[in-house]
C-alpha cells in the first residue's frame, strides 16, 4: 500500500432518509440504525476507513440534531474520532458539508489527501473498495477530483450514473478514466444502455487533496468559498444556514467536467449498495426455502418473496407473496415491495397526520442514554430510562408532573429538593412535581429505572433546566 | 306475540374459536370480543334473546375458564341471569350443553318452552329474529323439534344445509317445513345446487318443549339422558367428562327426521352471520371508496379491497390488494382475503411455537377486573392492573419477587403485612416479597394502578393466596 501520512477521510452522516420507514425516523436516520449485526452502519463505515486511516484523521458531519448519538456510537470504537465531529445547524446538501471539512482539514495541512465517505452505504468487499480508494489517491494527487465509480450490474433507475472516457496511464491497482458527462437516475430503457455501454454507478465516494479543492471551490462556487473560509464556531449558526443547497456532483463535478478534463473515476467492483429502500436491504439478507427475509417473531404459511422484520410482535402471515412487512413499536409498514420506491409519499401523508411517527421512535436517544416510552395515558405516561455509566440527566424541575421512580438494574444517585440519596435495584423514590431533582449513575453497569409519570399534562416540553452536562437549555 | 309464559333461552357461549385470531384467543373467544360497537357479542346476544322471554330465563352454558368473564358481561345487563350460567369443567360439542342447560330447566317447568342460540352470530333483522322465533315456538308446542334455517343467499361452503319437504298448516308468520335432510358443509358446485333448490343454511337456532327434549334425547341418546338426568353439582366433574362429544344436528335432529316427520324448520330471512371468519366480518362493516374496512390508526395509500384492523399501533399501507390486517397488542396477522379459512392451520403453527399468543391476550381478565402486562423483561414485569368497584384481589403473597404500586386513578386500599391504608392518585406503596398483601377497590370508580415487579422469577405461579371472594385456590 502506498503510504500517505497525510490521508483524511469524511463520513457524511447527514442523511435523513425516510425510505426505510418505519424504521428510520428524521431523529435516528438509518445511517444510525443496526440494519445487520449489532454495529449501526455509521459505526461499520467508520470501522471500513480506519483500514487505510488513522483514527484522528476521521472527520465527521453531521446535523445538530444528531450530534449526541453520532459521537456516542464513534466513542463505542474510536474516541479520537470525537473531537472531529462537525454539526451542521441545518442540512445543507453535500457540497457545503464537505466544503467545511475539507477547509477544517485544510487549514492542518493544506497538502491532505481526503476521501468522502456516506455513512449509510454497504460495502461486502472491503479489500477492492481500499484498493479503489488507493487508486483514486494516485488521480488525486495529480490534482484530480476523484469519484468512485461502481461496475453497474443492473439496469437500476435509483442511482445516478457516469459515462466514462480516456483511460488515465497511471500505475493504479483498477482503472481511471477521465469523466465524460454525469447522468441523473435515469428511466428503465436507457439505464439498460447506460449499463451496456458500461457506464458506472455514481456511489458519492470522492477522492482530492484539500489544495485542489479549495482551489476548484472558489473557481466555480466563488460565493460558498468565501462563507466558507470565514466560518468559525462562533458565526457558524449564522453563517451556515446562508449556504446554498448544493450537491457535490452539481456544484463541483459537473461544471469541472464540463470545463476541463480533470475530473476522473475509479472503475470497481466492491459489493456496494446505497441501502436506499427496503428491496435493497432484502437483496442483501440471506433467504429461507420460499426466497423470504425474516427477521423476529415471524410464523408463515404459504408465504414468499416477502421482506418481514419484526421488532417484539409476531407476525403471521398467510397466503402473501411480494410483500414488505416492518415493525416497530409504534408503527407498522405492509408494502408491496414492486412499490418501495412510492414510500416516500405515504410517508409523507403519515407526516402529516402523525408527525411524531415519522420523528422520533418509542426509544428516544440522549446524551446520556436512553428512554422508552411504555404507555401514554390521560393522567399517567410510564417510561422506562436507561443512563450510561458516568452519565447523568440534568438537574431539572417539572411544573404539572409528579414521578415515582423505580430502579429495576444498577444504582441510581438522586438529587431530591436537596437531598442526594442512593437507589438500589428494587428500590424506588417519589418526587413531587416542581422538586428540583438530578438521577445519574455513578456506577459501572447500566442503570435501569421504571418512572410513573403522574399529571394533568405530561408533555416532553414541561421541564426547566438548572444544571445540564451536555449544555442543553 | 303470542304469549308463552314458560319461555326461556338458552345460550351457547362455548366456542373457542381461532379463526379470528388474533383477536380471539381460548381464553377470550369470539363471543366475548366486541366486534362492532361496545358490546360483546354474548351481550348483544342476550340483549336480543331479552326482548322475548324474561332476563331470569335466560340460561348460559359456558366454560368453566370463561365463567367469570361471561359472568361480568351479562352482570352488566341482567344481573338477575347470572344464577343460571352453567360452567362445563370440559368442552363436549352442543347436545351435551343444550341436555344439561334442559334438564335443568325440565327440572322447573316440564313444559318450558326453549330456544338455544349461539352466543357468537350476528343478526341485522332482529324483528325478522323474533318473528321466527314465535314460529318455531308453534311448531313446538305440538312436538316439533323446530329449527330456525336461513333462507340461502349465496352458494356458501361454510355452512351446512337443510333440504325442506313438505310445508307444515301452522298459523305461524313464517312458513314452516318438515325437515327431509341435514347436509353438511359442501362444496361449491353443490352450494349452488342446493341455493337454486331453497335448501336452508342450518343457523344452529333450535327451539322444542323441554318434555319433548328429554324424550327424544332418551330415545336416541339413551346413555347421555341416563348421564345428564343424574348430574349435581357434586359430581359434575366426575360426570361431563364421560359424556360423548355430539352435536345436536348429528346426536338427536339427524336421527329423529330420519325416523319420524317430527323435525321442522322455519325459513327465514334476518341478516343473520355466524361472523365465522374475518371476510364475514369485513362483509358487515361499512367500506371507504377504495372498498376498504378499516379501524384504529390506518394511513394507506393504493389500498383496496383490504380489511386492515389495528389496536394500538399505526398500520402505514401501500399497494395492497385484498389483505386482512389484523394488529393486537402482541400478534399481527397479515393474510390473502381469499385465504381466511385456511387460518386455523397458521394457528396451529403459532400455537407450536408461541402458545400463549393463542391462548392469552396481553389484557388478561380477572374475576375482580383486568391485568395488562405492559413490559416483562428479566429480573422485572410491569403490569397496569384494573380492578372494578367493590372488587378486591384475594389476599396473596410471592415467594419470589416483591411489587412497586402507584395508583394513576381511583382509591386503593391496601393490606400491607398486617396493616391496612389508603392510596389515593399518586401514591405509592412496596410489597416486599412474602409479605401478605391484598388490593381492593372500595370506591366508586375503576381502581387503576401501575405495578412494577423485581425478582429474579416473575411467573404468574409464584402466588400463595390465603383467602379469595371467588373460590380461587
């Protein structure tokens, strides 16, 4: 492998896709979702580019709303990752993100070799996707703009594909053309041509020193350069929301290629996938005898080709071919798979009348864990509440809610009206509503408490916050 | 109407049924649901039934598992018919319930008049109902075992069919046949035959003179008359068991127009449905402009034709066609309308592997009100308990898991270990383990209380009761 000491990559984590609902929601995209395995797919992405990148080097962007979990899952295996998660105020589109974290990487080391990541993709060959990143890296250092392209194997009409021309003469492990023309997600004929003629997938992955890309910045998106080397932390929520929304590809490829022939692609082979509806996830899983996916409490009779994935209920089914069948908590997806790409509009339709469905799940992340709602009655709301180990709520008050707690794993700290005390497992405590009060977990293991909500309004929005480690108001 | 004071009624409330799970379950089947509106359909049953023979002559045969259920339901309706609610220890197909719910009545009055009806139909037409009840009753009185048949509306090969002769000179409203033949379920091809040649389909409604019951059951049952004219409440769970499983149709109306005229049948028309599967379910409910039935929170797109039933959770929907969605609190079936008679064979499978998804609910219903397991995970449970006004739990103790009580309605009172005290609406109280402890409600509203269990066994049989108001051990 040809040593780079200088080599960054970027993990685009700002996705908000709603094409797997019901199991991604706008506050856990499924870029943060455990889709196979117990690691989440940023974590997998993450675990894929610390092969040919040190830790440090990973630069994360993300949206503000996601900036606790995101660095919770990266601490789970690369705490030196921490420091070089960037938030996004609001969502912006490629271009801005990567805008800011190559200028970050920049102003290092002006010389840095960057590879741009998603977050949210699969990738099976891991080998052949480093070794098209190398290749990409000798383009690169030649001043390129550098693309990943996949083999395409299939007429699809979800991805965008690039028509590849001169085959560069560089002494690369896979072949580099230089970049005719980028073509958007096309309809089923000419995606069959494309394929034929041996057009490549575009998969989002992009390969260039951080000169050159400041430089072909302020060449063709003058505007966005100049917001962009201003930006400090301090006029970040500013400055950013100004950022026009504008793709890599539209805001920098296309014109490059259009005006030089200094745009190239990588031609590979490496299993990949953007994950991007519910077939594409069933492609990806292995099948029972009637070629379904199964997932859960799952008892089927005379059932086939279908996709069900079941999070504590039993589905059973009978007499179905061709389905998508999902659920979560909360909610329950049963979609002919011949329509997965039309989820958007249902979707769509469920915002509108049950926004909190398409928001956030029954399990609702924070800085310091987790809760769950159990049930949500007039009067009454049970939650069950998981803190981190070190972790620990703020010290908070509620105006029309009282709470029985009940620890039922680990040893709760609680800060009652000035009180502190310790909770056992099976022990429990009650605070009065408009009691200050703090739970937190000074121990090693996870603590698990049971609270009782009681009150005539018992909404999220009913706290005040006096003391909070993650500076949340 | 004619005026027969000696009329009574007799209710069939044994059915188990699993073809409409999972809605119906052994413990709460399809006559205790309410299927449309907020009655049961035992209640709506003997909401009819009331409108022609006196609410303290209405008997009910059930099964000793559903007693106290049964017995809920009719006590909010006529308090004065829970005496006659007879509990069968086992369940022995309709002769042997509609012999011991006659000879209990012969015992009375040797000339009762009697109509048994199934607990689980539903009858649009109830003036139609009672018209043909009144006929029957003349057939009756002069020594007719009289069954109520249902004009045939269409060739369906779920019921069995009664082939009419010759036409009886009663005064009655309603023709009235001799009965030539029973037909059991047929097959399509002569479900036609038998629609275009006015057979009846055989609705399970018989009503005869008590006298003539016992005689006919004497000629041609002689063992099970010589076993039910001895039954007591002593030795019933020595005798039931013994007696032969037989249907009225094959045990006594079968052999008795096979021997004699003396089996007639009104011909009637009374939107009557035996609701025998989810499609008989759907045909009753109003549909929306795609012929869509839907309940509970459904949000669909291109969906037609489908019956989509959900209790708690959202059902999302797109591109379907002809499906039975049906969601309860832990099972969801999704299953090919065409196919709902094939059910039983996926309950069977369930019932395999997950039997208590065919057995239980997770609303589980008690003599004193309703328990709902709302989270049971290892090392602890938490249930939302009802229990009804004037009722209490039996007074009890765990060997191996204590309980954590908040009430979030109604008043509870609570013996604790010797001691007895009052909680009021957000008031807690701790079990620990093997304390003698009892929960009563002796207030005016539903006592509603959250439990949450700690131990490392949380089974339902880790309970010592020292003394129960309802028999229990």
């Amino acid at each position: 492998m040809k040593s780079f000491p200088n080599r960054y990559a970027v993990i685009l984590c700002g996705g908000s896709g709603t094409r797997l609902w019901p199991l991604s929601r706008a506050q856990r995209p499924k870029q943060l979702l455990a889709l196979n395995g117990d690691k989440t797919l940023l974590q997998q992405t993450a675990l894929r580019l610390s092969q040919h990148v040190a830790p440090s080097k990973l630069f994360t962007v993300t949206h503000e709303d996601h900036k606790f979990e995101v660095k919770g899952q990266l601490a789970e295996l690369f705490p030196e990752a921490l420091e070089n998660v960037l938030s996004e105020p609001c969502a912006k589109n490629t271009l801005p993100a990567v805008a800011w974290a190559t200028f970050t990487i920049y102003q290092q080391d002006p010389d840095a070799l960057i590879g741009v990541f998603a977050s949210d993709h699969a990738i099976d060959n891991e080998s052949a996707f480093l070794k098209a990143w190398e290749s990409a890296e000798l383009a690169a250092v030649q001043d390129y703009l550098v693309l990943l392209g996949i083999q395409s194997q299939e007429p699809a009409t979800g991805y965008g594909y690039i028509k590849p021309s001169t085959t560069l003469a560089l002494d690369a492990a896979l072949p580099i053309h230089q970049v005719e023309q980028f073509i958007e997600k096309p309809d089923l004929v000419n995606a069959a041509r494309f394929v034929s003629d041996g057009y490549l997938w575009n998969s989002g992955m992009f390969v260039f020193r951080a000169r050159t890309f400041m430089r072909l910045l302020q060449q063709f998106q003058p505007a966005v350069y100049n917001q962009i080397i201003t930006l400090t932390s301090e006029n970040l929520n500013e400055i950013y929301p100004d950022l026009p929304s504008l793709s890599m590809d539209y805001g920098l490829a296309e014109p490059l290629a259009a005006a030089s022939g200094l745009v190239a692609v990588v031609q590979a082979e490496m299993g990949w996938s953007d994950l991007g509806n519910w077939n594409s996830i069933f492609a990806r899983h292995s099948k029972d005898a009637e070629n379904n996916v199964t997932q859960g409490k799952v008892i089927s009779l005379d059932t086939k080709n279908s996709f069900i994935w079941t999070d504590d209920l039993l589905v059973a089914t009978l007499g179905l071919d061709n389905l998508a069948i999902i659920q979560t908590a909360d909610a329950i997806l049963v979609c002919d798979r011949g329509r997965v790409e039309d989820i958007k509009a249902l979707v769509d339709k469920v915002k509108l009348r049950q926004p909190a469905l398409t928001d956030i799940h029954q399990t609702v992340s924070r800085p310091w864990g987790a809760y769950t709602v159990l049930e949500d009655k007039p009067n009454f709301k049970i939650k069950r509440i998981s803190v981190n180990p070190g972790a620990s709520l703020s010290l908070q008050m509620h105006h029309h809610r009282s709470e029985h707690w009940v620890v039922v794993s680990g040893v709760a700290t609680v800060i009652n009206d000035g009180k502190e005390y310790i909770l056992q497992k099976n022990q429990s405590t009650y605070i009065p509503q408009t009691h200050r009060h703090q739970l937190a977990n000074n121990g090693t293991e996870i603590l698990s408490i049971i609270e009782v909500q009681c009150g005539a309004y018992l909404g999220e929005d009913d706290i005040v916050r006096f003391d909070d480690a993650y500076g949340r108001k």
